[in-house]
C-alpha cells in the first residue's frame, strides 16, 4: 500500500475552523512558557496610566472634563493595542526563520490559517492584557456611565481595532527578517500612533502642525468613539474627522485590514 501525498496545492483555499484553531493553540502554550509577551503589552500602558493619569493628573486640565483618568483611559487602552505589533511580528519572524512556516507549507492546510491562527491567539492575549489595564484603571478612578451595553460595546469596538492592527504586526514579521528592526519599527508604531492622537491631550492642547495629524490619526476616532460609548466625552474638536468618527473608523480600519490580511497571505506563498 502507498501513501497518499497530497500536494500543498491541493489545500482549501479558505482555512478551516478546526486548523485555526490548532495554530492558535500552539500560539498560546508558548506563552504559558514564555509569560513576558502579556508583559510586555501591558506594561506600557500601566505606566502611562499612572504618570500621566496619577501623578500629574492636577497638573493637565482639559476643557470639557472633570476627571483625567477618565479622559485618557481610551488612549492608553489603544497604546496596549498597539504595543501589540510588535511582538506578533517578531513572533511571526521566528516561525519564518525556525523553518516552522516551510513545514506548514508542506501540509494540506490553508496558506492564511497559520497567519490567522497567529492573529487569533494573539487577540486573546490581548484581551487578557487588556482585562489587567480595566483593573488598574478602575483602581485608578475610571468608570463607564452608560450602562452595560455600550460599554461592552466600547470593549468590542478595542478588540476590533486590536485585531486589524495585529494584521499589520504579521505583515511586519513576514516582510523583516531583522528582529532589531522589527522591535524598533514595533515600538515606534505603538509610540507615534497613540501619542500623536487625542488619547492624552485635547486637539487645542496640542502644537499647531500637530493638529491636523491628530485629528486624521484613525486612533483618535476610535478614541473619541469609545468615549462615547463609556461616557468619558469630551470635545474632540471641529472637522471632518470629528465630526464623523464612525466613517472614519470604518474606512481606515477596512482599509488597513484589506492591505495587510491580503499582503501577509501573499507574502507567505511566495516566500
């Protein structure tokens, strides 16, 4: 009797549920062993929470809120989203470089399983981090005031934006080799994205060639539309943008998710 070779072609073009899952989980008992990728994504925002939101909360007013921690709290939960991309890159750089991704290739499995597999545990870790940020943030003072549905809602709306953004993490790790590279170019897109938006200062606070940046930067629109939702509103200025943060979360998220998502999967069959 002969074995049957089925050839990488051969594979489904769409990845099954059962083959997701199974490189999630291998994503996920990693880090039982190798616990500082929680670490690492929630330790900067714990830091800003508490420099910016504790120790010199007196010291920052903004118009139109009374309650400091509350008007940041957004922002830092979007710098733990971002904080993500880095390590989902490294992460996929590894699997590339080990020679994981050549022994994928050879099984009749789905060429965007691996990569979603990837992105689905490290969602999960994401939440998890951002389970830790809630804490401390109640600890701190934060509170939603719009009851249950919206502010789930607002949590749903952070596990959206954290899912395309790690998309963008997978793209890094299959397009760099260099881990140097890809820890800076990580940290970098976790530093500009947050810090230049309304997530810590108000549009007017900010120096006047900034403003139009921070008012266009899709963060602030998922900033302001979370605020929204947990009832830490404050005025997100004039324009487009604020003024219609819904559309701008739409497109630039659906934009960002098309071009990574289908960059990444051609990039893994051709490389």
């Amino acid at each position: 009797m002969t074995t049957l070779d089925i050839p990488p072609s051969a594979a489904p073009p769409l990845a099954s549920v059962t083959e997701v899952l199974a490189i999630a989980g291998r994503r996920l008992r990693r880090l039982r062993r190798n616990p500082g990728r929680l670490i690492g994504i929630t330790l900067n925002p714990l830091i800003t929470m508490v420099a910016l939101g504790y120790l010199f909360s007196s010291a920052i007013q903004i118009p139109g809120s009374t309650n400091y921690i509350e008007f940041i709290f957004a922002g830092v939960v979007m710098q733990g989203a971002l904080a993500a991309v880095g390590p989902t890159a490294i992460a996929v750089a590894l699997d590339v470089q080990g020679g994981l991704v050549d022994r994928f290739r050879s099984l009749p499995i789905s060429r965007s399983a691996v990569l979603i597999g990837h992105v689905i545990a490290d969602l999960l870790i994401s939440m998890i981090g951002l389970v830790i940020v809630v804490a401390f943030g109640l600890l701190f003072g934060w509170r939603p005031h719009n009851g249950v549905l919206p502010t789930l809602a607002g949590f749903g709306l952070v596990a959206v934006f954290t899912f395309t953004v790690l998309w963008l993490g997978v793209l890094l790790g299959m397009a760099m080799s260099n881990l140097e590279t890809i820890e800076s170019v990580g940290g970098l897109v976790a530093v500009v994205f947050s810090f230049l938006s309304t997530g810590f200062l108000s549009v007017d606070k900010l120096p006047g060639w900034i403003q139009p940046i921070a008012q266009w930067n899709p963060v602030s629109s998922v900033i302001s539309a979370c605020r929204d939702l947990w009832g830490n509103g404050a005025p997100s200025g004039s324009g487009f943008p604020a003024e219609n943060p819904s559309l701008v979360i739409l497109v630039s998220l659906g934009l960002l998710f098309l071009v990574t998502s289908v960059l990444s999967v051609r990039r893994y069959r051709n490389s």
